[in-house]
C-alpha cells in the first residue's frame, strides 16, 4: 500500500481572508483585497518574500459572539505574480497557490492580519500506485457524470481534468473548478491525506449529482408545462381569429 510523505515547516505571513472564494495548492486565483487591511497585507507580501496566507471567513461561526478572527485556521500559502490598481481603487491580486497550512496563531500587526503558520508538504510517490490509479478513475467518471448534468458542459475542463494523474491534486482541482459549497471545498482542503481527499470528494460529487438530477427533472417539468401554456394559448388565439373571421 503506497503512503503519503508529509513535510512540516513554520513560517509567519500576512493574512487576507476571503469569502465565498477557498484558495488550492497549484492553482491561480485572482481576487480583489476586499478592504485596506487586506491590502495593506498584500502590500507587506510583496515587499517581503511575495508569499502570503489566503484562507476564507468562516460562515459558521456563533455571530452572536464578537470573533477576533472568525477564519478558518486552514488555508493555502501563495505567491503573488501580480498586482492592479483597478480604476475603482480597489487592488486585484493574481497570485499561485504553493501549499496546504494550519494557523497556530492570528494577531494584528501594522494594520493587517498576520499568522504563524506550519505548512503541510505532501508527497505521494509513483502517483500512489494501483491505489492511486483507482482513485483518480472513480474521480474522473464521478466528475464526467456531475459535469453532464450542469446546464453547459466545459469540454476544456473536462480535458484538464484528464490530464491530472495525481489523486490529490486532481481532488484539489475538481472541489475548485465542480464543487459549489464554499464548505464543501474547505473540506476538501483540510484533508491532508490524498487517499482520504479522494473519497471525501466522492461521497460530495454523489450527494451533488442526486440534487442536480432532482434539479434536471424540475427544469423539464417546469419547461414542459411552460410549453404546454404557450400551445394552448396559441390555439385559443387561433380560435378567437377563426370565430372574428366568421362573424
């Protein structure tokens, strides 16, 4: 049985929450620093090392209560490649997702978020082997079927996917593209474990594709009986015609 090899390292980094938005190893995300702390902590990034934490505000927490830091103490290390001044002011950010990290610490400092961190490399030799192969199979046939029941299909999506042989990055890469919960890809991002990835990610693409089909048969109802209207309007104006033209 092939295993994963799991690398930790500290380091400290300015944070930018986001919402909505969860950031992945391996992957480019572009985003707008939502406000002048989040800026500020873009700026502090790249006048250092260019690296900074992104993770994303976590909906769930008791809002009765007044949270510091209501993140998740999960996110992604990344790197910036670039920032833009947009005409509104606002700064947009493209940056590259390196790897995984958990928050041992959030604190303020000079106007913006800052964490200590310890970052979670992950490899997993010979792409996991048998094990590995089998995982990526069943995530490409559960991809494929969810993907056919979105209003329109991406066949370039699809052919990326088909690329990926890694388990875990492809996991990674399905929750950031397919899945639609915020909530759902954070799970998928806490999961260190590739193997443990894969099958989380399966068991959400199952629950998705039976919502999505009970969504499809709604749609055809809803069309159906729509078209159904649209005729018997139309014979009913063809009646009234008739009966003008007969006096």
């Amino acid at each position: 049985m092939s295993a994963y090899i799991e690398k930790a390292e500290p380091v400290t980094l300015p944070v930018i929450a986001l919402r909505g938005t969860v950031a992945f190893p391996k992957m480019t995300i572009n985003f707008e620093a939502g406000d002048e702390s989040a800026a500020t902590a873009a700026k502090a990034a790249a006048a250092s090392s260019s690296f900074l934490f992104l993770t994303s505000y976590n909906e769930y927490l008791d809002n009765s209560e007044e949270i510091e830091f209501p993140f998740y103490r999960f996110g992604t290390v990344v790197r910036i490649k670039q920032m833009i001044r947009t005409p509104e002011g606002q700064t947009r950010i493209i940056a590259e997702g390196m790897v995984r990290a958990t928050v041992s610490r959030y604190r303020t400092i000079l106007g913006y978020t800052e964490a200590d961190l310890i970052c979670k490399h992950v490899n997993l030799p010979d792409n996991g082997g048998v094990r590995g192969e089998a995982a990526v199979s069943e995530m490409l046939r559960a991809a494929e079927k969810n993907m056919r029941l979105l209003p329109a299909e991406s066949s370039d999506l699809l052919n990326t996917i088909r690329t990926i042989k890694d388990p875990g990055a492809l996991a990674d890469f399905i929750a950031a593209h397919i899945l639609v919960r915020p909530i759902d890809k954070q799970a998928i991002l806490e999961c260190i474990d590739p193997f443990a990835r894969a099958e989380i990610l399966l068991s959400i693409l199952a629950e998705e594709a039976v919502v999505m089909e009970e969504e499809s048969l709604i749609r055809k109802r809803v069309s159906a009986r729509m078209n159904r209207h649209q005729k018997e309007y139309y014979l009913r104006e063809q009646i009234k015609v008739i009966q003008e033209e007969l006096g």
